[in-house]
C-alpha cells in the first residue's frame, strides 16, 4: 500500500499576516508569555500533541501553572516504550492534566495480522502514516492550532522552526514554545522544577519515540540521531520543516 500525499492547506491572506507579525513579536519571549498569547488567542480551538519529550514535559508543567485544561493529546501508536506510558500517568497525577491517547482504528495484533507482520519493519512511512500522521488528521478539524515541544537545536531538518508558523499538513496554526531553546536550558528547568521526565533519558536515550524505532544515542551524534537509525529518515511526517512555516515563506 502506497500513502496518500496530504493536500497543502493555505491560511488566508488575514491569517498569513497575523501569524507573521506574531511570530516576530513572540521571538526569544519566554515560554510562559507564548502559552499565554496562545491560550488568549486559540482557547477553546487549542490543543497540545506530546510524545512527553523532554521539551513536551516543561510544556505541560508550564500549562498546570496557566490553563491544566487546555486539551492534550498523545498519539498512541501501540509501539511506544512502557517508560512512556508510565510517564504519561506521572505527569496526570502531579499536574491534574488529563492526557488523552489517541489511536488508530486497528490495535496493533489487527494491524499486524492485517499486514502480515510488523508493517515498520517493510515501510516504516506507511506505519508513520498510518499510526500517527491519519490519526491527526482526523484530530485536526477540532481545533485552529496546536502546540508543539519541538526545538531549532534538535535536528538540522528542524532548524528554521518558527515560534508562530503555519502547518499546511493540518491546516493549524502550529505553536513552538521552546523553539529557540536549548537542551540544557530544557534540563535546566526539568531539574530545577522536578519535573516528571522519560526514565530512558538516564539509559542513553535523547529522543524518544516509538520502540522498535528508537534507540540509544551515541558520543557525538545529534539528538534525534536514535530515530529509525539507519534509514534515510530522522522524522515521522508530523514535523517536517516544510509543513510548518511562517507563512512568509510559503
């Protein structure tokens, strides 16, 4: 099975220029005055999506200070680390943040049994795709944007993240917090806030995603280097420089 192409989705021309003017206004701003710009601007059509990165878990610390209710997803592929799972109960019972896991149609054994076999062993495109990318999409309509944990220091294919951007894969308006932010500066604030985090980050791990297509980092290599190691691939299809941009670049 080949996947489908998403169609681009244009803002308009009144959302090209409000986004525009408030990525600039909200550049290198603290994380706190973003969520509260996102917050007064989107709510009740925000929503968060988090894997429980790192980053993600400063994110939701920072919304049980401001808004705990804002909705918040985790796409559940049916692959990710027990570590991840037992994070995502950690986070809900100290931050009262109700996380939903969202999922494909197909648990894992049907999807399997369907494919006759383990689909991200052949094409882990497809399994992205299937697992995480048509999920969203049947989420999106919901809501006019959503919050992202990405950073510009993760990746070179993340680099030019905006704060404020358009993601024309899901037609939302796409919020980075921590877009400028560093790694230390995230570990910074995990320690000295205590907050919850992955316990794979203490055994090698600098970005985690779903099990059989994550490993252990080595010395020296970047910190999304662990995903689909050995494959020409270092994203799923949900953050891909192209899909979210400020719309000046469009």
């Amino acid at each position: 099975m080949t996947t489908t192409a998403t169609i681009p989705k244009q803002p308009t021309q009144e959302q090209s220029d409000f986004i525009n003017h408030w990525n600039t206004q909200l550049e290198n701003r603290d994380p706190e005055t973003i969520l509260r710009w996102a917050i007064e601007t989107y709510s009740p059509k925000l929503t968060m999506g988090t894997a429980l990165g790192s980053g993600g878990c400063v994110i939701l610390s920072i919304l049980a200070e401001i808004e705990p209710k804002i909705p918040v997803f985790n796409l559940d592929t049916g692959y990710q680390f027990p570590e991840t799972l037992e994070l995502l109960e950690r986070i809900s019972t100290k931050y009262g943040i109700a996380i939903r896991r969202e999922s494909a149609e197909l648990s894992v054994a049907e999807y399997e049994a369907a494919n006759g076999g383990a689909v991200h062993k052949t094409d882990s495109n497809r399994c992205c795709y299937e697992r995480k990318i048509q999920v969203l999409e049947r989420i999106a309509p919901k809501y006019d944007a959503w919050i992202s944990g990405i950073r510009r220091d993760q990746s070179p294919t993340r680099a030019n993240t905006p704060v404020v951007g358009w993601d024309r894969k899901f037609g939302l308006v796409k919020i980075a917090p921590l877009a400028y932010w560093t790694n230390k500066q995230v570990w910074d604030k995990i320690v000295g806030k205590s907050i919850p985090y992955n316990l794979l980050y203490d055994h090698g791990y600098t970005s985690i995603g779903c099990a059989p297509c994550t490993r252990q980092t080595l010395p020296g290599e970047d910190e999304r280097a662990g995903r689909w190691s050995g494959q020409l691939k270092t994203e799923c299809g949900l953050h891909l420089v192209n899909e979210s941009l400020t719309t000046a670049q469009l």
